[in-house]
C-alpha cells in the first residue's frame, strides 16, 4: 500500500506522539521547530535565546519532570507570551496531554489565540500539521484546538464553564495580576482553586505555570506564588572586581554622567552599558530556597531586558508625572511590586525633615477648604483639621486630643466647639465621624445635633472593596461607608510626593515624630485572597493614619466641584490662633527607625 505524500508528512510529524516523550526540553524543542512570525516579534525568524540566555532555565524548569510549579514575575516584553507559546508547542509535539491558557478574560483569551498562537502555528511547519491553521468542521475553534493526543483550550479567569471543565495536564495561567482578587467562579472559590484542581488527575506529571507583571505587595497573586517557589534571581559579575550581584536599578548613576552608568555594590565599580550587558549575558540563576525542589520561580529584572538610559528616561517621565505613573514604571518597566510604604520618602525622619514654618492651629497661605476628621477612642476624642487646596494639595492645619468621659457630654460639647471654630477666615465644610468602638449611640446622637447638621457625616469601614472611596450604605442610610484600603493607597501615594502642588501634603512645624510614626503604622497586605493593611508591629498605634483616612473620605462626602474657582475667591489667609480648650496631642519622641533615609552625595538615583 502506497501512502499519499502529505500522509507520509503527518505520519511523521505525528510519530512522536505515540512513542514515549524524547529526551528533548522545552528549549531544545524552540531551537528546531520554533519560528517567529511578523505578526509577533520585532526580529521575525528562526527562535534564538542567544540575547536572553535567562529564558532558558525557565523554559527548561517547565520540561523538568520533578517540577510541577513554575512561577514567573517580570515586566513588559521580555519574551513571556513567547515562552508560554513554546511550552505549548513543546507539549503538542514531545509530550502531548491536555492543556489550558488561562488569561484575565476570555476577550484576553481570544487574542491570545488570534494573535499569538495562530501566527506561530502558521509559520512552524510541524504545528500546522498537527492542528491545521483551518478546519472544515468544528473541532478546532477559536478557543479549542485539537491534536494527537491532546486538546489545547483557552479560557478566561471571568468564564466559569471553561475552568469547570475536563482535567487538565498542562496549566498556564498568564498576567495573573490583572484579574480582580474577588473573582470567583459560582460557588466554588477562587479561579486559581478552581483551575489548578482540573489538574488533580495528572499529579507527578502536571505543569502548573504562571507569569505576571507585579502589581502591588501585599495583594498581588504572583508575589504569592513566588514566595512558595525556590525564588530563583539572576546574578551577575562585575567585570572590574569580580563581585556577585543581582541587578538593582538602584545603582544606576546618571547625574553628571554623559550616559548612565550601574555603580557595583562590591568595589564600587562604575560599570558601563557595554559591559553591563556582557554580564548580563554571562549570568545565572541561582535559588535563594535550593530546598523547594518541585517549584521552580524565576524574577525577570526590567535590568536583564533593557539599557539602562532608556530605564532612566522612563523613571524620569514617570516621576514628574506622580505616583501613578511612577508605580506603572515599577511594575512595567523594573518588573518590581509597588509598595506604598517604599523608599526614603515614607521615612519618620523624611516626613519629618519636610514639617514646614507654620503653628499647628494657624492658617498658612494655600487651603480653601477645611474639612475634619474624628477618631474614638475609649477615654479620648482625636480630631485633625485638614486644609484643602486646588489639586487636593492638603495641609494638616490641627490635631487635637479631647480627653474625657465619652459616654458624658462634656468631651463632646468641646468637640462642637473645635468644629465650629472658624480658621483663617474658613469654616470646617464636612467631618467625618468614625462610629467604631464602645459610643455608636454617643456618636450618632452627635450627629443629629442640630449645629452638626449637614457637616457630620457618621463613617466605617466598608467590608469589601467598592467602586467609589465613599457611599451610603444604603439609599436613606446616614452612614457612610469607606473604603479604607483604597484610602490609605492614596495617602502613602501622596506622601511620595516631594515637590508642592497637587496631592502633596503639608504638615505644621510642631507635629512630633508620635504623629508620623502613626502615620506609617500599617503595611498592604492580602488576606484571603482580598488585599487589605495590617500594622507594622503588633503593637503600632495607627490613629493619625485613620484620620488622614477619614479626612479624605470627608472631601469626598463634601465633593467640592471646583477647588479652583474656590482659590481665585479666596483672601489672604489671617492667623487663627487655636482656644485655650483645645488640648494639643501631646509629644512624643519618635521610637527609632530600622534604618536611616539612605542619601546618595554624588549621584542621582530614584526616590520613590
């Protein structure tokens, strides 16, 4: 019997499938078979790991049968869409079982598919004869494709059938960071839960692998992942003295520099871009956890990727803009976790070097708007005045500690008091009054006074993450519900601002290092499966925290609309002196730091 040619063809490309696997990894299978297309890569062509040698322990990590978790974390295009592409094409043709792409949303998914897959199926011969760029009938769709020996399908983390469905041997679960930490698949859990367990049937043979852009620590998927891996870094070698390292944008100098040179951390050593990307070439992969030996986690440095002028250019951009681009630039570009609390700005001694010559209980020139924060407390009322400017620049105008018997009037009644008092010439708009603790019914009561009215807003804490930073808990509900964890993202974002203007935050000469201890009492974490802040120490007071954090949802709840128009109106601001009755917070000296601000005396070098 005679075969037709292009049954010889698929006979051949289909033998492997039905012999054992080859002794072949991931990256030996990209360098024979694997072709890049137009479409997808800026050097189309044949496959080559010769400018990102780093890509190769990660594609071989996912063919090593003693591994069935790889994790990923890095920025934007450094090959990670390539690299899950050749496990897939790996599997089909040296290991076939079947596999699933899990992307943010199926919308995602069907790109992918469109976009990626399809084009490198089209243009590496062995593929296409497997799955065929087309088909006359519905085995192969968009998001399913059929092949000897396995079905390949890609669904999104918001799709429910998709995840619920056949077990699975292959799990890649792309850009995990995106998808909402809430996202739940019926009633069955989480869609990472829900997704691994389609893999329980192939356990000891699995490949679970996910990869992400970082997002923020605490509340990030990837970080959790990476913590249980064998957390595997690049390290390089100086050129000059021979010292071990790993990249740190950090160390790139550029001041006074006609390009940007990376300072070793050994010797000191100015290394320049030549160089640098030499050892980055020569680098390894070496595991801070050699125990975990079935999981295997790979940190991708923006450094490994790009030169270091174009990563300066981007930082610089990005800081001028604020905090929101800069924490893009970290996630993106460095390939870093955004963490609110970072770097020597949120430093007691930083926050406190920036306390300008103005009294507490004085008005300096710039709010337009005061708003007010009220904390309870058992034996005490805390109240902290915040002035308002265009842009929501802000001013901590007072912070006072009533003291007092919180189930009599008289704490209360000097509360009124501080409340009505006028400041420069500007009355308190909205107070936002916390109803936490032991005086609900105190705190309400307030409230419905009738000089209160209109400008107490009684607030808690919202249970679940919500659109707005404020809302009702109901249509005809007084209370105010906040969302903390967003609030206190946006403090510790603005307190990174160094220069006046918008989002910076002002604070009087007086306030000692107790207030701004309390201001950077607590850390993002996740819980879970939902992000959320928890004290640094056990032990941490955290009330000037939560009336930054009441002090915002009081401008929200006030919802000036023009902030603006409100400063061409305004006059030069007078001093107003605080009454004898209000009783200031008293001083505190700040416990010492873990470490002091670092300071750099002949370089610039980033300051987030």
């Amino acid at each position: 019997m005679r075969l037709h040619a292009s049954a010889l063809t698929l006979l051949a490309v289909t033998a492997p499938v039905l012999l054992p696997p080859p002794d072949m990894t991931v990256s030996q299978c990209a360098e024979k078979y694997r072709v890049l297309s137009r479409e997808d890569s800026a050097a189309p062509g044949r496959w080559s790991t010769e400018d990102r040698p780093y890509q190769v322990g990660i594609m071989d990590a996912s063919s090593n049968p003693r591994i069935q978790y790889v994790t990923v974390v890095g920025g934007a295009q450094w090959g990670k869409t390539q690299i899950l592409n050749n496990i897939i094409m790996y599997v089909i043709i040296a290991n076939p079982g079947p596999i699933m792409v899990v992307c943010p949303t199926e919308r995602a998914a069907e790109k992918w598919s469109k976009t990626r897959f399809m084009p490198m199926v089209r243009d590496c011969p062995e593929l296409a004869a497997l799955i065929g760029e087309k088909t006359r009938d519905s085995s192969n769709t968009i998001l399913e494709k059929q092949f000897p020996g396995g079905l390949l399908v890609g669904v999104g983390a918001n799709a429910p059938a998709g995840l619920a469905s056949q077990p699975i041997k292959v799990l890649l679960e792309d850009e995990i960071d995106r998808i909402e930490a809430s996202v739940t698949v019926g009633n069955e859990g989480d869609f990472e839960d829900l997704a691994e367990a389609r893999t329980s049937d192939f356990r000891g043979r699995r490949l679970i692998y996910k990869c992400s852009t970082p997002t923020i620590l605490g509340r990030s998927r990837i970080e959790n992942s990476w913590k249980e891996s064998d957390q595997r870094r690049w390290w390089i070698t100086c050129p000059h003295c021979g010292h071990r390292q790993l990249p740190d944008f950090r160390q790139v100098v550029w001041a006074e520099k006609p390009e940007p040179v990376y300072a070793c951390n050994g010797g000191g050593c100015e290394i320049i871009e030549a160089d640098f990307r030499r050892a980055i070439l020569a680098g390894e992969w070496i595991a801070s956890r050699p125990h975990v030996t079935d999981h295997a986690g790979f940190w991708v440095h923006g450094l490994m990727v790009r030169p270091m002028h174009v990563l300066v250019s981007g930082f610089k951009k990005a800081k001028a803009k604020g905090p929101g681009a800069l924490q893009v630039f970290i996630n993106t570009q460095l390939g870093e976790w955004w963490d609110p609390r970072d770097g020597d700005a949120l430093q007691v001694e930083g926050l406190m070097a920036r306390r300008e010559a103005y009294p507490m209980g004085t008005m300096p020139e710039g709010p337009v708007l005061l708003v007010a924060a009220v904390d309870i407390q058992d034996d005490r009322l805390e109240l902290q005045v915040l002035g308002i400017g265009p842009g929501e620049e802000t001013w901590v105008i007072d912070y006072v500690q009533l003291h007092g018997n919180l189930a009599t009037r008289d704490p209360w009644d000097r509360l009124e008091e501080q409340l009505r008092i006028e400041r420069g010439g500007l009355r308190i708009r909205a107070a936002a009054l916390d109803i936490g603790g032991h005086f609900t019914r105190q705190a309400y009561q307030f409230a419905k006074r009738p000089a209160m009215k209109g400008i107490v807003f009684p607030i808690k804490g919202a249970t679940k993450p919500q659109q707005k930073l404020t809302r009702r808990s109901s249509a005809k509900a007084r209370l105010w519900l906040i969302d903390t964890v967003a609030a206190k993202d946006q403090i510790y974002g603005r307190l990174k601002i160094e220069t006046p203007g918008p989002g910076f935050m002002h604070f009087p000469q007086d306030l000692d290092g107790n207030y701004f201890e309390m201001l950077l009492a607590e850390r993002p974490v996740r819980r879970a499966g939902r992000r959320a802040y928890e004290k640094v120490t056990a032990d941490a007071r955290n009330e000037a925290l939560d009336l930054m954090v009441y002090s915002l949802a009081a401008l929200e709840i006030y919802g000036p609309k023009d902030l603006e128009a409100l400063a061409t109106k305004r006059k030069p601001t007078q001093v107003a002196v605080v009454p004898k009755e209000a009783e200031p917070a008293p001083a505190v000296e700040p416990a010492p730091r873990r470490r002091p601000p670092r300071t750099r005396s002949s370089r610039e070098t980033p300051g987030w």
